[in-house]
C-alpha cells in the first residue's frame, strides 16, 4: 500500500470531471466532499439528496488512484450495504472498467491491488478485516452502536479514514453523538432538502401533510428530533454519569439483581445493578454482544448478582445454573413490563449509570409504537431495539411484582379461562362403574 501523503494531489477539477463523465453535474457539496481530505466525514443529508451517489464516486477515485486501497461499505443490512456498492460497480463499469481485475456481488478486484467489499451489519463477518483504509458507514444512524465499535479498528493500523453518511433517525446513537458532541474530529456537511432543487415544492408539501412535521423535519431538513411514540419517553431523565460503582455497592449494602435476554444474532443482553435501602435500583452494567456462545457470555457476567432471564429458554437458565449462577425465569408479559419500568421511572427509583450501559440507554430512545392500519399508534411496540430493555423488563417486573396488582390476575379484555376438566377415571379403578356392575351381577348369580 502506497502512503497518501507520497501521493500527488488530484488534479484540479477532477472529481468534477468524472461526475460529468459520468452524466451527473454535481452539487456544491458533493464537491467539497469529494475534494476534502479530511479523516472523518459525516454526511448529514435529506432524503434522495445524493449522499451514496457522491461516496459511491469518492470510492471509485479512491480505489483507481491509490493503489493498494481497501474499501469496506457497511450498512444495517447486506441488501442496503449492496445498494452502495452496485453504485460503485455501475460507475467502474460505466468509466470503462479500467484495471478491473474481478467483479463478484460483494467484491471488487483491481489490478493495482485496491479492493472493495460490501459487509451486512454483523460481527461475525467483519472483525476479520484489516488493513482497511477507508471505512464507509451507510444509514449510520440505525447500525447498532456495538458494531460501530467493532469496525472502528479496521483503521488502526491504516490511520485510515470514515465516512459515516445518513438521514437522521431520532436524537440517539454514535451518528447523533459524533454530529453533536465530537467537535472538530469530524468535518460535517449537512444537506436538507433546501439544497436540492430537483425535489419539487409540490412533492414536498404532500411528504409533510403524509408524515406529520416531526417526521418531515428529519426525513428532509436533517432534524434530529425526538422519535414519535417512544415507549419510556422520560427514560433519559434517569441516565447520570458521575456516581462510582463502588458509591452504589455501599449504598445497596452488596445486594446485586440482573436481567438477561437471551440471543444469538440478535444482541445477547443482560444487565445489573443494586437496590438500595430506599428501594431505588442503580443499574451499573451490562454486557451486549452478538454471534457468541453461552460460555462466552458466562465468563463475562459477574456471579454474585441474583438473574431473572427470559423464560422462552429454560435450557441456557439451567445450562447457567449448572455453572453456579444464582438465576430464575422472570414472567414475560409485555404490557406489565413496561407498566413496571414505567412505575419505576415515574416515582424516581430507577436510576442508570449510562457510561456504563450505553445499549441500553441507546436502545430506550428507539423502542416505540408502530402504527397500525389506519395511522395510529399500535398498542405493543415494534419488536426492534429492545434487548437490554427486555433484560431490564424482566429484573424490574419481578424486583416489582408485589406491587403489580395484575399479577397473576385476569384483566380487562383478558378471554374467559377455561373450567377445569374433570379426570376421566382408569379402566382398572374401583371407581369404575362399568366394570364393578358385570362383577355385581355375577356374584349375585
């Protein structure tokens, strides 16, 4: 690999050269950041506004002039990182596949020894990169914060640059946190609907009266706003920074609870914390991680906290039983979940050490109510960027579960238990009628 500082500048208008090549004029934008040389990008852009367009055409120059280059896009998904990457194999094409090499669906060889590689959003399949020396993050505001943290190595031994680019999505996740708390790391360029002029006026308007003006502002002017129908709407309120774990162990006199949610592909998440004699629960950790073994995760979760996990695997409780931990199912009813997180949250006793726990509290900004049919807001939430809340769930709902009147009780709504059956008795039993009467009549005989 070439070191780019040895590498001769491009030439002037290049970039806007091989966007009209190409059949595009390019925006003012496009062409700072195309020009830019800067490590860190974050592309803050409106919806169909061009931001995979303009990262498609800086992979492309990346790739030709400078050899020996590695490219990873990523996205949420492998449907969504191919999107990105079909950009780049069109735009190769379309340049004359000049020193192509090998073209797959997921990969792109040159013969100066660049390459590119399209990855779905998940740790098994990424933490065996290296070298990377660009790292490109589509739709970076809904790829989970864990993986974020995953790749960023990619570009240790590089000093390689990032791209994050995306539409916002809610004031949560490293995308937010990188826009607004990250100063001068990053060069930011941020891009509403109002630099576009090839969405029309008329389109707008009906996108605002079909969205609602929450969901319009983010979708096109690049608001971070507070998502719509969040389930714990006042959960941030309960997030502090500043108290010592061991401030906490003194308070709650060593008594330590936890929740698990078990998984695989989704996150395996659990987390704990301690009740103190005010009855107020500290949550002060948490382990979230994917694609492991339940080994794995039990080598990491500490065993003098008191678990309620998922009741849906009985096999891994016992598996973790059988490995000393002290665990029991919890009640997996939704509605009093939350009831009981949200009974909690309301009266002041439940408090998060969010340095500590940052998938949680990421995920608290995410998990809301889909909208039914008709457009309004659906009575469970959407089963999406829930697994620490559910492990949260499951400690406070049985923590609480003296307090919930429900519990165990028929509810409104709730259909009609069935009466109990009575046994039919054995054949061979004294209380057998049919069998006694024959006996009966013959001994009468």
């Amino acid at each position: 690999m070439i070191d780019p500082k040895l590498l001769p500048p491009l030439p002037p208008n290049y970039a806007q050269k091989v966007m009209r090549t190409l059949g595009m004029e390019p925006d003012p934008w496009q062409l700072q950041v195309l020009e830019s040389e800067h490590k860190r990008l974050l592309l803050n852009c409106c919806r169909q506004g061009g931001k995979s367009t303009v990262v498609a055409v800086l992979t492309l120059i990346e790739v030709v002039r400078r050899p020996g280059s590695m490219i990873v896009l990523l996205s949420r998904s492998h449907d969504q990182s191919r999107e990105l990457f079909d950009k780049v194999k069109d735009f190769h094409a379309r340049m004359g596949s000049r020193l192509l090499k090998r073209r797959t669906r997921d990969e792109l060889r040159l013969e100066n020894g660049s390459r590119v590689v399209c990855l779905p959003c998940k740790e098994e399949t990424i933490r065996g990169y290296s070298g990377v020396t660009l790292l490109v993050i589509d739709e970076a505001a809904r790829v989970p914060d864990d993986l974020y943290r995953a790749v960023r190595p990619f570009l240790a031994a590089t000093d390689g640059r990032l791209i994050c680019l995306s539409t916002p999505y809610g004031k949560r996740g490293f995308f937010h946190h990188a826009w607004a708390c990250e100063g001068n790391d990053w060069l930011r360029f941020e891009v509403p609907v109002g630099m576009i002029p090839r969405i029309k006026p008329e389109f707008l308007e009906e996108e605002r009266r079909a969205l609602g003006s929450s969901w319009f502002r983010q979708e096109y002017e690049c608001s971070f706003e507070a998502l719509e129908g969040v389930v714990y709407a006042d959960f941030a309120k309960h997030v502090l920074d500043r108290t010592t774990q061991a401030e906490l162990a003194a308070r709650a006199g060593g008594k330590l609870f936890g929740g698990i949610d078990f998984g695989y592909s989704d996150p395996f998440a659990a987390v704990w914390g301690c009740l103190d004699t005010d009855g107020v629960l500290w949550i002060v950790g948490e382990h979230y991680e994917r694609e492991r073994t339940l080994s794995y995760h039990a080598q990491r979760l500490p065993k003098n906290v008191f678990w309620y996990a998922d009741p849906s695997a009985p096999g891994q409780i016992a598996e973790l039983k059988s490995a000393g931990f002290k665990i029991q199912k919890a009640k997996n009813d939704i509605d009093l979940g939350i009831a009981a997180v949200q009974g909690r949250l309301e009266s002041g006793r439940l408090r998060v050490r969010g340095d500590f726990c940052p998938n949680l509290v990421a995920e608290a900004g995410l998990y809301h109510y889909g909208r039914d049919a008709a457009g309004k807001r659906g009575k469970k939430p959407e089963d999406d960027n829930n697994h620490a809340l559910d492990a949260l769930r499951y400690l406070i709902m049985m923590l609480d579960r003296r307090r919930i009147a429900l519990w165990g009780k028929k509810r409104l709504g709730d259909p009609d238990p069935e009466p109990p059956r009575k046994p039919k008795p054995k054949w061979l039993s004294i209380y057998n009628e049919a069998l006694w009467t024959p006996v009966a009549t013959i001994w009468r005989g």
